[in-house]
C-alpha cells in the first residue's frame, strides 16, 4: 500500500466516523420490561414493535417465541410487518412462560421519544385468545419507569431510558 492509497483509507475512515459517531450520540438503550401474569397453559408469543402516532406499524423491536408458524397470531405486529423476515431477523428469542418476566434491551434514536411513537405488544398462546394490542404505551421520557397493565397475559409493562 503506497502513501497515496493509505492517505486515501485514512481520510474515507474519518469521514465514516464522522458521518456515524453522531448518529450513534442520538441513540440511547432502552429497556423493555413485560412481566407475565400467572395463567395455565402454554409459553406465551410476544411481539414488541414501535407504531407511530397514527398507531401505523414502524418496526419490530422483539418477537419471544421462535416458531414462525405462531407469528399469524400476533395479529397487528404481522399485519404492519407483513411476517418479512428481515424485520425480525436478530431479534427474536423463546416464548415467555407463565408468571415469567422477559427484559429486551433495544436502541433507540432519541428523535423517536416524545414524537408521538408508541411501544405496543400483541401477545398469543396456543389453544388460547390473542390480544391485538394489548398494550399500548406512549414512548415519552415521563412515562419512562412507569408500568402499564396489559389486557390479557401481560400483568405489567415498562420501559426505562
């Protein structure tokens, strides 16, 4: 590699870092909290996704529940998503239990809180009721730590920025 070609690398590499370092200060960690309540029958399906304002499906955040052929269930997360797999690749991880609490950490661009978005899960269990929906929570800094309660296998749901 001569001085030209390694001046050349070293100035596309800082201007990369530019470009991406800023993108990544507008970004924070998010923890998603949902705790389970106590049912009998089967490991809850959750799917966690964002919506904006108008409740329009944004993108998918987590997916508990590794069988595909149960995502038809999670309704309104399927719908938006349209089940794409790139959607949810990565982001997937085992059904949730009975009582059980699943904790995601996920990033998020600042721009999102308080811009009208909302966190929403759709949770389902086999030979058991869907909940489209079920919760649906404004993502906001005041309603951060603040637990939710769901309508149908969710007893509670948060998130801390």
């Amino acid at each position: 590699m001569n001085i030209f070609t390694l001046n050349k690398f070293t100035a596309a590499l800082a201007l990369a870092s530019a470009i991406s370092l800023p993108s990544l200060a507008q970004a924070r960690e998010v923890t998603l909290n949902t705790q389970l309540q106590s049912y009998g029958g089967n490991d809850a399906y959750l799917a966690l996704y964002l919506t904006d304002s108008n409740g329009q499906y944004q993108s998918t955040l987590w997916v508990a529940g590794k069988k595909a052929k149960y995502y038809k269930h999670l309704r309104d997360w399927a719908r938006g998503s349209g089940m794409d797999r790139a959607a949810f690749d990565g982001v997937t991880g085992a059904s949730v239990g009975s009582g059980n609490t699943l904790t995601v950490k996920v990033e998020l661009a600042d721009s999102l809180i308080d811009a009208g978005y909302q966190i929403r899960i759709d949770s389902a269990a086999e030979n058991q009721r869907d909940y489209r929906a079920e919760v649906i929570v404004p993502l906001t800094l005041q309603g951060a730590g603040k637990p939710t309660s769901g309508t149908g296998y969710i007893e509670t749901f948060s998130y801390d920025l």
